[in-house]
C-alpha cells in the first residue's frame, strides 16, 4: 500500500493529505461517565431532568446496582463541574458515582 501511495505523490495524482475525524471528537473536551441510582419510582422525573442537561450526550437504562448511565461531555472542567452540582440537586437521585475518561486505549 505505501509503495502505491509513494507513486501517486511521485507522479502528482495525489498532491496531499487531509484526515476526517467524527463530529463529536474534541480533544480538549472532558468525557465521563456516570452512574446514576434513582430512587424509587422516580425514574421517568429524572431521565426528564437529566436530558435537559446539555453535557449529558447520551443516557442508558442498566441493570444491577445502578439505574441509569449517563455518557458526560463538557467543555471545560468549570462546566463539569457546574453539571455535578446540577445532578445532585435533582430529586429523585439517591447516589451517583462519576469516573472522567482520561484516555481511549
């Protein structure tokens, strides 16, 4: 494959390079997840309140000790911050646990 692409610089069909990345890649946002316990019937009032939080990019339904797991994209660790503050404050949260994503390996 490289010798391939040598021949294609060498002759000028290819004059460069870009590289695509996904929409939803930043490398300076901060990335979480977090676990989520509600408490008693609650559910449908939280997950109502947890999606209207913008950094919360996604919420799952699970199974064990934890109810919900809410996949976190913030801006800034002010705005991470700001959205742990949020969360506790909803009522119907019993507990949740956060963990930032330091790095994809």
């Amino acid at each position: 494959m490289q010798n391939r692409l040598d021949r294609l610089i060498d002759t000028g069909t290819l004059l460069g390079f870009t590289v695509r990345v996904r929409d939803d890649y930043d490398v300076n946002t901060i990335r979480a997840v977090m676990m989520v316990e509600v408490v008693g019937k609650s559910t449908t009032q939280v997950v109502r309140r947890l999606r209207g939080l913008t950094e919360i990019s996604a919420l799952h339904t699970t199974n064990g000790n934890w109810d919900l797991v809410a996949d976190i994209r913030a801006a800034s660790l002010a705005d991470f911050d700001r959205l742990l503050r949020e969360v506790r404050m909803i009522d119907g949260i019993a507990n949740s646990e956060t963990s930032l994503l330091l790095s994809t390996v």
